[in-house]
C-alpha cells in the first residue's frame, strides 16, 4: 500500500469516527417532544392524547412525587400533568389546580396569547393520590414542591429558553400564591383569579361582607327567602328524602341537618355565582319552585357524601392552613333554637382532626406586602370570596403587583368579564411579562 493509499484510509477512517461522534449530539436535537418528556427521569408515564384547542400537541404524563419532601421513608405517589404543547420557542402557561384536572383546553391565557399551556393536578384530587393518604402530609409547601419540581423538569426538557407564567382560579389562585411565596423564582409572573387570602379557619369578614354587599333591598330579598325555606323547612325536607331516595344521595350529619345547611350557605352561594334577584320566589310561590330554586343555586355538590369525599382535600387544606368560614345562626335563632356558628368540622376524615395554623396564610401576605413581584389579581365586587381578597399596600404597584375588581363581578369573573380599555390593560400587563 503507498502513502496515497494510505491517506486515503486515514481520511475515510475520520470521516466515519466523526460521523460515530456527531450523531448522537444530531439525534438529542431533533428528538420528538414525546422523546423528550419521556426522557424525564421521574416521569413515569406519558401519553400523546388527541390535539385540543389551539394546541400541537396533546399530552397526559404522570410523575413520581414524594409524599413527604420532609421524610421520604413515606413514599411516593403518582401525580397527574397535561402538557399542550404548541412551540418551544413560546411562552409556557402553568395552570396550577388547586384540586382535580377538569379538562385539557386552553385557559384564557393560553388562548389569548396562543402559548404552550403546562397543567398540575394538584396532590391527593382525583387519582393523583397515594392508595392510603397521610393527611399531614397535605400541606401548601408540598404542594409547592410538586409543583415547583414538575416545573423544573419540563423547563429542563423541553422549553430551556420560554418564559413561564403561573395562573390559578378560586383555590387554583391560593395554590399559585403559595407557589410563589415558596419559590418566587421558579417561573416568570403569576396571575390569580377570585382566589380568597384567609386569615382564620371561619374567616369573620365574610359575615361582614354578607351584611355589606348589594343594596339593602337585594339583601333583604336573600334574607327573605331564607327564612321562607326555614318556614316551610317540613315540606322542604320531605322534598330533600324524596330526591335523596330516587338518586341515593345521602350526608354524613343527616338529611335534617343538610337542609339546614343548604339554607344557611344560600347567602354565600347567591352572592358567589351571581344568581338573578328576580328569580327568587315570593311567599306565594309552591313548595316544589322554592325547593327548585333553593337547590339551583347551592346545589347537592358542597354537603351529600360523595361529593364531600371527592373534596375531602380541600375540607382538610381549609380546616388546617388555607382558612374556610361559617354561618351565622343568630338571624334564624327563632328556626334553628341556636345562636352558633355552624362549622365544616364534620368535613374532616374520619377519626382525624388537627388545629388551623394561620401562620401559612399570614406568611403570604407578608410576602405579598414586601417582596413579591410581578403579580396580577382579578377578583369580582360582588363575589363572596372577595371578603378575603388580597389587599395590596403602598410599595405594590413598584414591584408590578396589581389588581382589578370588576364591579358587580362575581366567581366566575375573568379578564374577558372586563370593559374593553381594563382587558387591553390587564393583557398589556402580561404581554409585558411574556417579552
């Protein structure tokens, strides 16, 4: 073989070693956004559902999160995530749920600004839960680990270079800002919709709001029908065993005491949903229209069994850290021989109960009074969350904390509920964040 032979080879041996070398480097960056979810090492499973919305791509993926970051003796458990994916160049929505997965469409930031959109079930709603639950373990700086190390990881895979902006609803909201109080820099911004800053387990502001909110005749009218209900409280009940009985519903205090309730929290629910006025019943109306109505606006859903069990995690997060409220008995002393306030303590699992710490709640806000940034609230006027909204101070508006009430705006209040100069604001505002 002469030197030009063996040139020859030395080259072509080259060529192919590089060739050896590069490839691997070639195939990372062109992986599928599926090879690169799957490649999470706590992901566990990943599945490529249909496309939705303005989305790509589809995904449900579950990761193995530690029950207790403090003891990890404890175990794991499976946690629920959907992933739209849309481009990775593009800003990344994290919907944080503050209980199950309701469905995989855009929220209204994603939609509005067409972005990736990032949603955390969060621990211990729907079957992200360990098979038994050591309720102890269902603390907001938990959950804000999930979240935070679910965050990391996709950050990591698949958008190293987007900007993340966390969002939340009622207790999607309170989840977010304890999110942020614990890891401030784990995304970009947060905006927060009609999410309630508690500051005791049976937060007293909201009596007050209740005696404040509308006008003294739309109270009065609430105030009336409730006592309707407690006047025919006989018939009513015969109405509630009936239906109880055709579609087995039952409650853990009884059916006498579930009526009671459903009295009592009509006031909150009326104010919450934003219900007509006018079509509360008169005192002439038949049994069945007021029993109709009284359940059309507080429903079966907060008190009959299997719904209290679904929302055992929120009872428990309520009771313990996040705060809830009570009713007022005093107005219907006269119906329900009683002037105590009555409470959710029943909620609590069985055999179980623990103490409200007030201390996480008072850290957010002092968190929210001094160092947080970039922050964007939305509440309703009229909402009966709204008595324990977050308040912002004086040095807010410097750290682009800001906030927005919609006038006469209940529960379901949202960026888009807003006159057309406050939505291009608010969405300038976070277009800003998105840069």
């Amino acid at each position: 073989m002469n030197a030009k032979h063996v040139l020859y080879l030395f080259l072509l041996v080259s060529i192919l070693t590089h060739c050896k070398i590069a490839s691997p480097t070639s195939t990372q960056a062109d992986k599928s956004t599926f090879e690169k979810l799957a490649s999470i090492p706590i992901v566990v499973k990943i599945e490529k559902r249909d496309p939705i919305s303005h989305f790509d791509e589809n995904y449900e993926i579950w990761f193995e999160q530690p029950i207790d970051y403090n003891d990890l003796s404890k175990g794991t458990f499976k946690q629920r995530v959907y992933l739209g994916f849309e481009n990775t160049n593009k800003p990344v929505i994290v919907n944080l749920r503050g209980y199950g997965i309701g469905n995989d469409k855009a929220n209204e930031l994603a939609d509005h600004y067409k972005t990736n959109q990032l949603t955390i079930e969060h621990r211990y709603f729907n079957t992200s839960r360990p098979e038994n639950i050591d309720w102890n373990t269902l603390t907001i700086a938990n959950a804000a680990r999930d979240q935070a190390r679910i965050i990391d990881a996709i950050r990591q895979a698949v958008y190293p270079h987007s900007k993340f902006i966390s969002t939340g609803i009622s207790k999607g909201c309170q989840t977010a800002m304890a999110h942020r109080r614990f890891f401030p820099k784990n995304v970009d911004a947060c905006v927060c919709y009609v999410g309630p800053l508690n500051f005791q387990r049976e937060d007293p502001r909201i009596y007050e709001f209740l005696k404040t909110v509308g006008t003294n005749q739309d109270r009065a009218k609430i105030k009336a029908f409730q006592d309707l209900c407690f006047e025919n409280r006989a018939a009513l009940l015969e109405q509630m065993k009936a239906v109880a009985k055709k579609k087995n519903l039952s409650w853990e205090f009884g059916v006498e005491k579930a009526l009671d309730y459903t009295i009592l929290e009509y006031a909150f629910a009326f104010w919450q949903w934003g219900k007509d006025l006018d079509n509360i019943p008169l005192k002439t109306a038949s049994i069945q229209t007021i029993y109709d109505h009284l359940i059309d606006v507080v429903g079966y859903g907060f008190f009959e069994a299997s719904a209290v069990e679904y929302l055992r995690p929120y009872f428990w997060a309520a009771l313990t850290e996040q705060g809830i409220y009570g009713y007022e008995t005093g107005p219907f002393k006269d119906y329900l021989n009683t002037d105590a306030i009555y409470k959710f303590d029943w909620a609590f699992p069985d055999s179980i109960s623990k103490p409200f710490n007030p201390i996480p709640m008072k850290e957010i806000k002092s968190f929210l009074d001094t160092s947080a940034e970039k922050m964007l609230f939305i509440y309703g006027e009229y909402d009966a969350w709204s008595a324990t909204a977050v308040n912002l101070n004086g040095t807010a508006k410097r750290r682009e904390l800001y906030k927005f009430t919609l006038p006469k705006g209940d529960h379901k209040t949202r960026i888009k509920n807003f006159d057309k100069e406050s939505q291009e604001k608010i969405f300038d505002i976070i277009a800003h964040w998105l840069k």
